[in-house]
C-alpha cells in the first residue's frame, strides 16, 4: 500500500516538475486534472462500487490528438482499489461529429486472506486487465448531444476473463439555476456482459458547478433494471466534491521570451 502511494505522488511530481520550467520548450498543449472525495466509490461500470468512501484522481496529458489520462483510485484510508492508464485519440473532431478510440493497461486491488506460518494474514492482490473503447458522438446543440460508447476489456488473472459494455447516453450540459450556477445532466443506459452473465441498467450522472471556480459536487444514480450479475447492489449511488485545476490553452512549459 505504501508502496503505491509513494509511486501515484512520484508520478504526479515529475510531470509537474516536467512542465513547470520555463526555460524548457513547450512539450504539452494541454494538462488538466481533478482530485474527487466521495462517501461510495463508484468504477468505470457504474454497477461496481468499493461500498466505502473513496479519493480518485483524473489527469489528462495532451499533445495534439493524443492524450494520457491516468485514472487512479483509493480507498479514504489510502489503500489502492484500481489504477487504469488510459491512451486516447480523437481519430475524428468535426463541429458536430467526433469519434474517439482509446486503450488501457489496467490493475485492480483487493484484499485477500492467506495463511503464513499457521497464521491468517491479509496481503493486497492486484489482478491485471487490458481494454479497447470506441466512443463516437453527435452534438445536437451548443449544449446538448448524444452518443454511444463501447469498451471491451480482458483479464488476465483469476476472476473476470472478458467484459462487455455498451452505453448510450445523452448530456445537457449549463442548464442555469442562477447567473453564475448551473448544473449538467447526463441521463444513460448501459448494457453489461462479464463472461456468462449479463445485465441491463440505467445510470444518471449529476454536476453542479459555479462558472469560473475550480470546486463541483457531483452525484451518480445507478439502478439495475433487469441483470444476472450478482452480488452487486440493485441501486448504486454516490454523492462527490470535486476540485479541477491544470490549464487549457495555456503556455505549459513554453521556452521564456527575454
């Protein structure tokens, strides 16, 4: 556990470290990120949760069509749950269509009991996954669109061996309440296949921001409507504060001008 700790803050310290000299060239056109609490950690697949409260951490590293997006998850008390590394292309960017395409390496953590010596022990074990997205979109307004997203993922280790997920889904985004607060929505349902079982869901995402100020609380619905995979809860839910820092469009480690 330590161990993994000490890497996510090495990690996060040599890419600042890489973009905030000023005497270097610009390498980067766009970094930005969010650090999230929240009472019940929610994954990827809505339908999963830690079940206890959790920190996750989102960045997002871009040189042109490209991007890194790390995905880093932890339990309140620091223990690791899953760390996806995401590679992303936006293979198309049209005003109102876009695709983009994606793949991660991934590690998920439990906590196991073994016995050494006669005695009953607890150890982390991490379980290795691979996945591929496709995720194309259409926006039907300034503010509002539509899309579908698929991702296939792999395991490697005991448990899960192939999953499927499709989602539909839907945004209407800057819905105001006041001059400076609004709110989006993104109403979805997803299909979910893990090996032999399946299920049909829906899921609603919730963000209520304040225009130009870095914290959000966020909330997310999950309500199984009819599946096979169980021990996972028939309704999911969570509530999160968000805070978002990094830069767009902004000089990120541009050579100093004398």
């Amino acid at each position: 556990m330590k161990s993994a700790n000490l890497l996510l803050v090495l990690f996060v310290t040599l890419f600042y470290q890489g973009y905030s000299q000023e005497d270097e060239r610009k390498f980067l056109d766009d970094f930005r990120g969010s650090a999230s609490v929240t009472h019940n950690g929610i994954s990827l697949v809505p339908s999963f949760s830690l079940g206890d409260p959790a920190l996750l951490f989102d960045l997002k590293f871009t040189k042109g069509k490209l991007s890194f997006e790390p995905d880093m998850r932890f339990a309140l008390e620091g223990k690791p749950w899953s760390f996806l590394f995401w590679f992303r292309y936006k293979a198309v960017q049209k005003e109102r269509f876009s695709l983009r395409v994606g793949a991660h390496p991934a590690l998920n953590f439990r906590t196991v009991s073994v016995i050494r010596d006669g005695q009953s022990e607890e150890i982390l074990e991490s379980r290795r996954y691979l996945a591929a997205e496709i995720a194309p979109s259409y926006k039907l307004g300034e503010n509002t669109g539509i899309g579908i997203y698929y991702l296939h993922g792999r395991g490697f280790d005991e448990g899960v061996k192939q999953t499927n997920f499709l989602v539909l889904n839907s945004y209407f985004n800057n819905l105001n309440i006041t001059k400076d607060l609004h709110f989006n929505i993104s109403p979805q349902t997803y299909y979910l296949r893990m090996d032999d079982k399946e299920g049909f869901y829906a899921v609603g995402f919730v963000t209520l921001a304040k225009r130009d100020f870095p914290v959000s609380i966020s909330a997310i619905f999950n309500k199984a409507i009819d599946t096979e995979i169980v021990p996972e809860d028939d309704f999911t839910w969570n509530i999160s504060l968000n805070y978002s820092f990094g830069s767009a469009n902004k000089r990120i480690g541009k050579k100093k001008k004398n």
